[in-house]
C-alpha cells in the first residue's frame, strides 16, 4: 500500500475475527516499525507490552472502560514510554513521554493497516486510574507511563471513509 494512500485510509477498527491469531514474528514485524517513529533527540524511550491471554484481552474493559471490543482482538500492545529515559527537563517539570509514546502508537497503527489488520488507540495515559491500574496489574515500574492500549486482530469491518477531513478553517497561513 503507498504511504499516503494508507494515511488517508487508516480507521479504527472495533471488530475482530475471534478465530484469528497473530504469530510472534508478525507482532514483531508490527514492534519493529512502531520503533521507527520519531522520538525526542531519538530517545526511542519506549517499551511494548503484549498482552495475548484471552482472560487479559477481555477483562481490559474493567481498567479501561472503552476497551470492550478488545474480547476479539488477536492482542493488545501496551505502548509505554521510560520517563526517566524520554527527553525531559526536570528542573521545569516537563517531558516528551506523551508525545513521544503517542508517535510510536500511529506508527503501530499504521503498520497494522499495511498488513491488512485492523487496530484502534484507545487511551491510557494521562488517566491515572488507568495508568493506576495498569501498572498493578502487569508489573509495570513507577517510571514507566502507559500512554496507549493498541488492541489489534484482522477486522471485520469496514468502517465508510470519512468526508474530506481537510478543514481549510483550520489551515492558517503566516499568522493565525
Ligand atoms: C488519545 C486517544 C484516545 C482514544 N481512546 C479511545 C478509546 O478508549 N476507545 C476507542 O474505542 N477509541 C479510542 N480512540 C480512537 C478515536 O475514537 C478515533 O481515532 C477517532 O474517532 C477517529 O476515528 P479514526 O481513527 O477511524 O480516524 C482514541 C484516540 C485517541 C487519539
């Protein structure tokens, strides 16, 4: 699939073939390009944590309520970023794990799409319940965030293109 015909394509999908699985190979051909995405001073601060146990899958729904239809999904990946070791400034209270974290998803995202699956970000961090909860349940260490839940399986839908969503309102040339 051409890059921008893939971008301009993309959808989230919420429903999955129950039956399918994904291999650890195909998994990590998906980690592989997430880890290409831009990061801060190419940090690349994140970690993936994969979730395939068929209990996990449907019970995420009870950490993250809009997770429901992640019952079918082949899997999920947590995307997390290492606090400690993203870009940050300490002295002024910010850093980029969010933004960077967010990039490695669409890159998941996208990846997925080039390979004919369907997947659909639904959000962690900046929830703390759900950041809370995630990190009990799954050992994830207090400098880790989870920043999104990527649940992934072959879809079995397909959601209409969207209008054009180039909104020239929202394009400001020069000034704003
Ligand atoms: C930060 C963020 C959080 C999201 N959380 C959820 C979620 O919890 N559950 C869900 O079904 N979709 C979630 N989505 C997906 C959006 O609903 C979806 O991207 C949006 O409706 C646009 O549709 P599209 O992805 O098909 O273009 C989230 C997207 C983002 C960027």
């Amino acid at each position: 699939m051409e890059l921008y015909e893939g971008l301009l394509t993309r959808r989230s999908i919420r429903k999955y073939n129950p039956e399918q699985t994904l291999t650890k190979e195909q998994i990590l051909e998906l980690i592989r390009a997430a880890s290409y995405a831009p990061s801060a001073h190419n940090k690349q601060p994140w970690h993936f944590l994969i979730l395939q146990d068929k209990e996990v899958l449907r019970t995420m729904r009870l950490i993250q309520p809009w997770t429901s239809f992640a019952k079918d999904a082949c899997c999920i990946v947590v995307v997390c970023v290492d606090e400690s070791e993203t870009f940050h400034r300490e002295k002024e209270g910010w850093n980029y794990a969010q933004i960077d974290g967010a990039l490695a998803a669409q890159n998941l995202l996208l990846a997925c799409h080039a390979k004919g699956l369907g997947a659909c970000f639904c959000g962690a961090a900046p929830m703390p319940l759900v950041i809370d909860n995630l990190r009990k349940k799954f050992n994830i260490p207090g400098n880790i965030l989870p920043v999104a839940i990527v649940t992934i399986g072959y879809p079995e839908e397909k959601p209409k293109t969207p209008e054009d969503r180039l909104n020239l309102d929202k394009v400001h040339w020069e000034s704003f």
